[in-house]
C-alpha cells in the first residue's frame, strides 16, 4: 500500500503535502488561495475561468487569472468547448501568465453551462473532448494539464470511463472524478465504486 502522505508528482510538479484545495467558482482567489495556504495543502487550484474570457482579453478575467505574488505552484482552471480557443488560451496563459498547471473544467454540473454543451456535457461528445484535451496538451508544453470530470449527466448516461482513457491516451497528468452526476449536482451521496473503477 502507498503512503498516503507521499508526495503527490503532477508532471514535474511536486505537491507535498498531497492535498489540493478544488477550484470553486466564486471562492478560490488569489486572496481566499492565501489564506488557504496557512493551513496547509501543496496545490490551490483556481476559479474556473472562460477560455474565450482569456482570449479576448477581458478585464474581469484578467484579475481571475492573477496570482499573488509568490503563489507557487499557480495553477489555473480553464473551461471552455472549442479545441482552437482552448488552445490559445493556454498559450496566453503559460507564455503570459506564467501557469504552472491547467485543470481542464468538464465536470461543471449547472444547468446554464451544460445546455450549451459546456461542463459535464462536453463528455457526452468524446470526439469533441479528444480534440479539446489534445489541443490543451500540445499548446501546454511541459505545463502538466489534468482534467475534471462527473460521472456523466445522469445515471443513465455514464461517460468517465471513456474520458478516463481521453485524458490517459491525449497525454493529461493527471485526472479528478466528481463521483456524482451533473443531475446529482453536489447533493447525494458519491459513488466510491466509481472511483475504483477509473
């Protein structure tokens, strides 16, 4: 059995101790990562913010993506649909933004994401995620990029078995599975037998 107090490698990355505060809309600034940081964790994970928000610039988005100064690791969660703006939004980032790690958001449960095809329903369309997860890789460059994913939409529909092997096969890091489905929300219980099976 591991030790599971081991360091944790994400790519060249070294989390030590292995506990990572999730990005959480909203919540995981760079003030709230701070205060985190005193209590101790080896990786804070941003906001999701909008692959396209970061393309174009946008003012709002640019204070999501700033890091205190001193973060290290600065790690970044990216949501987005399109391989293309996935992939210049990367490429701002790292070259720019100086990020050390992307989390790929498709695991996103609200109801206003997934209707248009974002979040936890990009999975259902794993020609699309193929080609999402390998334009991040490739414009990533040693930047190690990992990917979130849900169950599936609803019990009915179960896909993190086939994400699994996307991210495995496009190169990611490594992966995180919110053991609900986007129709749970956060509510019920998680299936650990999920898990196990990824």
């Amino acid at each position: 059995m591991t030790d599971p107090t081991a360091p944790l490698s994400i790519g060249p990355l070294r989390i030590d101790p292995p506990v990572v505060l999730a990005p959480m809309a909203g919540v995981t600034n760079a003030p709230f990562r701070m205060l985190c940081r005193r209590f101790g964790a080896g990786l804070f994970v941003s906001e999701m913010v909008l692959a396209a928000a970061v393309v174009h610039g946008n003012a709002k988005t640019a204070r999501m993506t700033s890091f205190a100064p001193g973060e290290s690791p600065r790690s970044l969660q990216l949501y987005g649909t399109d391989p293309h703006v996935v992939a210049s939004a990367i490429r701002r980032l790292v070259d720019e933004g100086g990020v050390d790690h992307v989390d790929l958001n498709f695991g996103c449960p609200m109801p206003k994401v997934t209707r248009r095809g974002g979040g936890a329903a990009v999975p259902l369309k794993p020609r699309l995620l193929r080609r999402i997860v390998a334009a991040a890789v490739g414009e990533a460059g040693a930047v190690p990029v990992t990917m979130k994913f849900r169950i599936g939409l609803d019990e009915h529909w179960p896909t993190y078995l086939e994400a699994g092997r996307i991210a495995e096969g496009e190169g990611c890091a490594a992966v995180a599975l919110h053991a609900r489905t986007a129709e749970q929300c956060y509510s019920g219980r998680a299936d650990w037998a999920a898990i196990a099976a990824l």
